[in-house]
C-alpha cells in the first residue's frame, strides 16, 4: 500500500467520520433513511463512526494524506455485515439514537443490497464499502487517489471488485475505473434507484 495514504485506525474514526458525514448529507441513502432533516446530520455522523469501527475491525480504510477522501474495503471471503460483527462494533446503542424508522430502513437496503450482491459476486472478491469525498474538494482526483493502490494491489491478486452505489454521478467515476453496471434496482416504498457493479481484474 502507498505511503502517501493513511491507514485509518480507531483514533482515526472522528475524523474520517466527519469526511462521510459531509459527504453523504445529501446522497440519495441518507435521504431515504434519515428523514428528519434536522436530526439528519448527527445521525449520519453516529452511523458513519459505527461503521468505520466496523470496517476498521474486519476490513481495512484508507484516507488521503489531508483527509481529503476516505475508503473502506473488506477482503475476500469477510461477507457482508453479520449481526454478532456489528454488535461488537457498537450498534446497539447507534439503533438507540437514530431510532426504528430509520433502522427499518436501512434493513430493507441491506436486505436488497446483499441479494444483489449474492448474485453478482459469487466468486472470490473484494468489496468497496464505501468511498466519501469532502463535497468541496470532489471532482479534483482524490476519489481516485485513495482508490488506486488498492486497485493496483487487487488487479495483481487476479481478483473481483463489487460494490453498489446510489448516487447516479458516482457510476461514470466508477467506469473510468474499470466497473460495469450489473443491474438498477428500485428501493421499496418510493426510495431512489440502487445500481450494483462489479470491476473484474484488470491485466497488469
């Protein structure tokens, strides 16, 4: 892994946090699952905390060197979240705070999201979680910046990409990288679209 990335580890979390939190304050997910627009931002700011505890635990994330853009990963072979692995990383009392509606919500997101996911990465892959850039600063190459290592590393294993995203300005970015709409799914109850993709190893 490049020098020039941080490797985020626990005291490391507020501010990554922070970077999500600006980043998906107005991402079609967080609309859709927070709708009190006045709660919004502390919520999203808990959820993001929890889960970068998560992916710092059982994956890995990695920031550019100002904090400019975060993300996170997990390997082949780790699934998706299981309730015992959130637990541990502190959910219980993040359900507290941002309440059922929103928990309901996220549940059937996740429930949609892990199907597509299931169906389309079958194999041996890696998954990225999620990749936040501060709002000010997008569109200047730090998306790719903190992504590329780590493409370059995934390409040399020979494995898979997966990843989903419900943010239609995302897909282009992504497809200058290499990943390919599998399929666009509507969430349920008149939420927004969800497309999955998936990048297969690149030849060196």
């Amino acid at each position: 892994m490049s020098a020039a990335l941080i490797h985020i580890t626990k005291k490391d979390i507020p501010a990554a946090a922070l970077v999500y939190t600006h980043a998906f304050l107005t991402d079609p997910y967080t609309t859709y699952t927070l709708k009190d627009p006045e709660k919004r931002s502390p919520q999203l700011y808990d959820l993001m905390a929890l889960f970068l505890r998560y992916s710092c635990r059982f994956g890995a994330v990695y920031a550019t060197p100002g904090m400019e853009a975060v993300a996170a990963w997990m390997p082949p072979g780790s699934g998706r979240e299981s309730s015992w692995r959130m637990i541990q990383a502190g959910v219980l009392p993040v359900m507290w705070r941002v309440g059922l509606a929103t928990v309901r919500s996220s549940v059937q997101v996740e429930s949609l999201a892990h199907k597509l996911h299931e169906h389309y990465a079958p194999q041996s892959h890696w998954y990225l979680s999620q990749l936040g850039v501060e709002p000010a600063l997008q569109r200047q190459g730090f998306g790719q910046q903190v992504l590329t290592p780590t493409l370059e590393r995934i390409d040399r294993e020979g494995k898979a990409i997966y990843l989903e995203t419900l943010n239609p300005k995302a897909i282009p970015f992504y497809g200058k990288l290499g990943f390919k709409v599998c399929e666009e799914v509507v969430l349920p109850d008149g939420g927004p679209p969800m497309w999955a993709m998936l990048r297969q190893s690149l030849p060196g």
